[in-house]
C-alpha cells in the first residue's frame, strides 16, 4: 500500500488535475480575507451608484464576477512569488510554498477564476469588464514584478487595490463619473498607510525575501512613516468629498471627518516614533476605518 500511495500523490499533482489538491489550499490561494474587502468595497460601490432601487441579481452577478478577478489575480501572484513567500514566517506555509499546491495546477486555477470573472462582468457592461482587466494587468504585469525592483511598487499596487468599488460603480451606472473615482480615491490613498504599518512590521521577513519596502532600504522608517502621515492627511479631505459631490450625505461627512481624524492621528504617532506598537496601531486602525467609513456611506443612502 506505501508503495502505491507513493506513486499516486506524484502523478496527481504532475497531470495539472485540480482533483488532486485539497480543496482548501486552493481557496486559500485566492487569499479569502483580503477578497471580502474585495467584496465590500465593490458591493459598496455598486449600491452608491445605482439611482434608486437595487437590482439585486444584477449587483451580485457584478460583485461576484469582481471577486473572481481579484482571487484569479491572487493566486496567479502567489504562483509568481512562490520562492520569495518560502523565505518569509508569514507566508512560507502558503499552498504553494509548502507544496500542498503544484505549480501546474494554480497557474489553471488562477486563469479560470479571472476569465470567469471577466465574462461575468461582460454581462454588466464594457467599461466595468475594462476596469477590472485593467486590475490584473496592473498587478500582474507591473506591481507584481516591480516589488522586488522598487518601493515605489507600493504605490503602483494600490491602483489595482482601488479598483473594485470603481468597478462596482462602473457596472451600476455604466460610466467612470466623478462620484465614482471619489470611492477609487478613498481607498487608494487608505491603502498607503496600511501598507507602511504592515511594512514596518514585517520588515524582517521583507529583508530576507529581498523585497525593497521602505522600512528595508531605509531602516529607521522615517520615509514610511512620512509617508503614511502623508497619505492619511490626504485620505481626510478625499473621504469628504461623497458629500460635497452629493453620493453622501451629511451624516457621513461628520463620521468621516471623526474616523479621518483619528487616522492621521495614528499615523502621525507612527511617524514620530516608529515603533511596533505604533505600527501596530496604526495597522488596526486602517482595518477598522475602511468599513465603518462604507458603513456609514450606506446608511447615509438609505
């Protein structure tokens, strides 16, 4: 029985039948937690933009089709960065770098999930199916390469990163209007800080993969840190703008302003004492902002 055992596992994984790998480490590979941000985030601006009642079976098809792309991109990112991931503690138990998942069989799985995404999105419309393979041109072809070239790579991912609710509200209204890039300008400018807390606290395992973040070319953080006050004071004027371009109202702008408030104030502790607690902070600060932020939008509306 060894023995057979013993040539099953190979042939499995050496054919590319997804069949053969746990159902699990596939799911992981699309990387769950950061696409129910994915989710929110399109979800959210699907709603924000949809003039009166909400089509429901048209709003899901468009924020599923949105959360495949992103997991498609994901998995195709893992698959590219598998031999860097099994050099850092956080990500060397990964599917891939852990050989749980061959690299055949992510590369079919990363493609059908995009495709699938892409032509659920077709049934939205052109603009929405444009913006989302927009999203994995700009990961794959360009953040994801340039990371171990650039610490300007952190800027460049946070376009894809900001695409979603674009995305959402492309599929909604058919058009890129202002109200729509004012939620790609809330979230590309909130993901700058978050990224620099991250940075700072995993600097190490960056370091050993060879990964250029900020925190590793210059080890006093004082750049990171720079730039995440830089980023959240610019975060507190763009999360206002929803009302003044009247997507919002006036009970989101006050939450706003609070939780606008209260993210510079986390970065600025951060900037002028970089420490890990600060990071700390400031890294769960960002997580709790962004939700209670589309919370607040939402309500607003209805």
């Amino acid at each position: 029985m060894k023995e057979v055992q013993a040539d099953v596992a190979p042939l499995s994984v050496q054919s590319g039948q997804l069949s053969g790998t746990s159902f699990l480490d596939l799911f992981a590979l699309t990387k769950p937690r950061l696409n129910l941000l994915v989710v929110a985030t399109s979800a959210a601006g699907y709603y924000m933009g949809a003039a009166g009642t909400v089509a429901v079976l048209p709003m899901f098809r468009a924020v599923v089709g949105t959360a495949l792309v992103a997991a498609g991109a994901a998995t195709l990112n893992q698959l590219y960065e598998r031999d860097t991931d099994a050099l850092m503690g956080r990500t060397r138990l990964r599917p891939l770098p852990g050989g749980r998942v061959s690299p055949h069989d992510a590369l079919i799985f990363g493609a059908i999930l995009a495709a699938s995404g892409l032509l659920a999105l077709a049934f939205a419309n052109v603009l929405a199916t444009v913006l989302a393979l927009t999203t994995l041109v700009v990961y794959l072809g360009i953040y994801t390469p340039m990371k171990r070239r650039s610490p300007g790579a952190t800027l460049v991912g946070a376009v894809p990163g900001a695409l979603p609710p674009l995305i959402g509200w492309a599929a909604s209204t058919g058009s890129a209007s202002f109200g729509g890039w004012t939620l790609f300008a809330i979230v590309f400018l909130w993901q700058i800080p978050h990224f620099m807390a991250i940075a700072w606290m995993f600097r190490e395992d960056y370091r050993k993969a060879g990964f250029p973040m900020l925190p590793v070319v210059e080890p006093s953080g004082a750049r990171a840190g720079r730039q995440a006050l830089m980023y959240s004071a610019a975060l507190l004027p763009a999360s206002l703008l929803p009302t003044a371009t009247g997507v919002s109202g006036w009970g989101y702008f006050w939450a706003a302003l609070v939780l606008g408030v209260a993210m510079v104030v986390l970065a600025a502790r951060f900037s002028s004492r970089r420490t890990d607690t600060s990071a700390r902070a400031l890294f769960y600060g960002s997580i709790t902002y962004l939700p209670l932020i589309w919370i607040a939008m939402i309500l607003d509306l209805s």
